[in-house]
C-alpha cells in the first residue's frame, strides 16, 4: 500500500482567525495586564483568557513582579489576625476582582513582614 501526503484546503477561516487588533485595545492589554489577573483584563478586552494569553505573547507584554496595590496589601495586614489566608484570598477576589491563593495570600504577608 502506497501512502501519499493529504493536502489540507485552505477553507476561509481554516487556520489562524483574523487576529487584527485596535490600537486602543492593544493599548488597554499593554496597561493593564502586567498587573491585574488575567480573568479580569479577559473580562476588560471581552477576550476568553486563552486569546488574552496569546495576545500577550504576540504583543510581547509580561506579567510585572509587582503585582499587588497597595489597598490589597493593606487589607491583607489589616484582616491577618481575623481571617485565615483562604477567607483572604476569598475577600480578595470579591472586593479587588483579585484572583489569589491562599498560599499567594502568606507569602505576600510574609513578604509584608519582612519574614522571607
């Protein structure tokens, strides 16, 4: 049996879809996401989060080391001695739209305190 290579057609909207992207959004991208979660600037574009991704490879933004403000880092300290790090994380994500873990939460406490 002789077996030859298929060639696939080149349908309309087979392959990549049309990736063009407005100056402004790809303005909002470069502003907001290298320091908000990537749920919420999906949100923000009306992206799902796998385009966002690659948008964010094709535009060649990253994620920045900071990624905390200050009014989370305040109600982290300010909520350490009444809730445990999960109802943090859990208050984070409904007050800042900020998607944490618990193990997010301690570090960014000990981070705070001068622990690590």
């Amino acid at each position: 049996m002789i077996m030859t290579k298929i060639k696939k057609e080149n349908k309309p909207g087979a392959g990549r879809p049309n990736t063009e992207w407005p100056k402004e959004k790809i303005a909002l991208l470069k502003k907001i996401y290298p320091t908000k979660s990537n749920d919420v600037v999906a949100a923000e574009l009306n992206i799902t989060v796998s385009a966002l991704r690659n948008a964010a490879i094709r535009f060649k933004v990253k994620k920045s080391n900071r990624y905390w403000d200050k009014a989370e880092e305040k109600f982290i300290t300010d909520n350490w001695e009444v809730l445990s790090p999960i109802e943090i994380a859990d208050a984070l994500k409904k007050k800042f739209m900020l998607v944490k873990t618990k193990w997010a939460v301690i570090n960014k406490y000990r981070e705070l305190k001068g622990l690590r």
